[in-house]
C-alpha cells in the first residue's frame, strides 16, 4: 500500500490533493449549471479573456490573481451587454469578444522584452506548486460559491430549463444570468493557477457531464460531480507522482476518462432493452407456415 498512500506524506502533494478537491467542489457547484444551460464555450471564452489581466499585472509587478479577476469582470460584462443585441446571435458576439480578449492579451506579452508573463503556468497551472495561502483562498472562495448556489437555486434551475416561465414566475433571469456569470467567473479566477485555463474545464465540466446520464436531480448532478473531481484529483496525481506526468494535464486527463467510461456505460445500458426488445419480437414472430406448402 506504500505506492497508494507514499505520495501523500509530501507536504506539497498534501497541498495540492487539498487545493484540487476544493476546486473540485467549486466546480461541481458552478459547472453543474454550465453543462445544464450549455454555456461550455461561454466559460472557455472567459477563462481565455483573463489573459490580458494576468500580462498586464505580472508586467506590472501586481498580483496574477487580482489581474485576472479583473479582466474576467470586464469580459463578463462585454459578453452581458453585447448579448443583449438582437442581431447578434450569443455565440457571435462571446467568439468576438473571446478573439479581441485574447489577441490584446497576446500584445501586451509581446511588448515585455523579456516575456516576464509565464505562459505556460496560465495555460496548465501548477497544481504542486499550491501554498496555505492558496488553500484560504480556495476555501473562501467555495463558501461564497455555495451561498450564490443556494440563493440562486430556483431562479438557475427555472432559467436552465426555461427562460420565459423564469420570467413569468418572476423570478427575474436577466438578473439570475448576471448571478450565474459571476459563479462561473469566481469558479474560474480561483481554479486557473491550480490548474491553469486550459485544464480548468476538465474539472468544470467533465465531472457534471459524467454525472448527467445516471442522476435527475440537480444536487444529485453536484454531489456526483463534486465526488468524481475529487477522485480525479486523487487520482491524477498518484499517476503523476509515479509516472512522471504533468499533475494538471494527468487529473484533467482522468476526468475525461471518466466522462468517456460514463457514457459507454450509459449507451450499453440504455440498449440492452432495445436488444432485448429485438430479440423478443425475432423469438415470437411466427415461422412460416409448412401446412399450406405444396407437395
């Protein structure tokens, strides 16, 4: 049992196991709703538009984190005024602000002659790299999540599944999609150094979608999801501390694994009674009838 649980007598991988099951738990809470309402290349738009934060505060010697929560706010708001347009379709005006986000992100790296912004911690975290401090942060971070959660729980599920009865129930969806931006916005500002923009959505959306074919309720769909990113998390790096693997990539890695097994699982689920159904109707259907046969 010594490979199973030497790892996690490292302080640091500790740390890291702690910070990848509170972001999990965050992720459950915001992804849950993200995969209900179909706002995956909502949440990818926005966690690429932190960039220009994140260069200018590094260059400036300010803090990533504030940077990108900044920058996050402000694409969050374009994506909430520009929507709003009636000739634009939702998708058209998030890729344009994604595109516009991400190339003034790009510039303003370009003009750092020592390209001082690391790249590649935004893009795949540094889950090891997790300090105490990161772990308050996390914590806060989840027990505002869970607050906005419980708070917004009618006016989420009414506005997933249908905007116009959210309305008529009064339950106000323009204000209640504004409540749902800044979920998946403090889910993102508060992942993205754990486990970086491009990995983040493995915890965001794999465990809720790999949850989805076996629950019918929604904090059936958040605890499972808040399950299955933890065991990712465990997972992920006990592969990565004996294989050599990149931490972030290997839990991404694994909750798409998960994601992939559940769906396979839930196809040879829901055919067999098709299957059986078939075989039943081939087994009564009559033969052919020998008594009228000439001789």
């Amino acid at each position: 049992m010594e490979w199973l649980v030497g790892p996690f007598e490292v302080a640091f991988v500790q740390r890291a196991l702690w910070g990848g099951v509170l972001v999990s738990l965050i992720c459950a809470l915001a992804g849950t709703w993200v995969v209900l309402r179909g706002m995956a290349f909502l949440g990818d738009a926005m966690s690429h538009g932190m960039l220009p934060g994140i260069a200018l505060a590094s260059l400036l010697g300010g803090d990533l984190l504030a940077g990108a929560a900044v920058s996050a706010v402000v694409m969050a708001t374009g994506v909430t005024m520009v929507g709003r347009s009636p000739r634009l379709s939702q998708d058209t005006s998030i890729g344009l602000l994604f595109v516009g986000m991400l190339s003034l992100g790009v510039i303003i790296v370009s003009r750092s002659q020592s390209f001082a912004v690391d790249l590649t911690g935004f893009l795949f975290g540094d889950v090891l790299a997790v300090r105490q401090g990161d772990l308050l942060l996390l914590g806060a971070a989840l027990a505002l999540a869970l607050v906005v959660s419980v708070l917004g729980y009618r006016p989420f599920v009414a506005l997933a599944f249908d905007e116009r009865k959210a309305h008529t129930l009064g339950l106000r969806p323009k204000a209640a999609h504004t409540a749902l931006l800044g979920l998946l916005t403090l889910a993102i500002v508060a992942s993205f150094h754990i486990v970086g923009t491009l990995l983040v959505f493995g915890l965001l959306i794999a465990p809720p979608a790999t949850v989805l074919p076996w629950a019918r309720r929604i904090p059936v769909i958040m605890i499972g999801a808040a399950v299955l990113g933890s065991a990712a998390v465990f997972l992920g790096l006990l592969v990565s501390w004996h294989a050599g693997t990149a931490a972030g990539a290997t839990i991404s890695a694994i909750a798409v694994l998960q994601f992939l097994l559940s769906h396979l699982a839930a196809a040879y689920v829901n055919g067999r009674p098709r299957l059986s159904r078939l075989v039943l109707t081939l087994i009564a259907r009559p033969g052919p009838r020998t008594d009228k046969v000439p001789s």
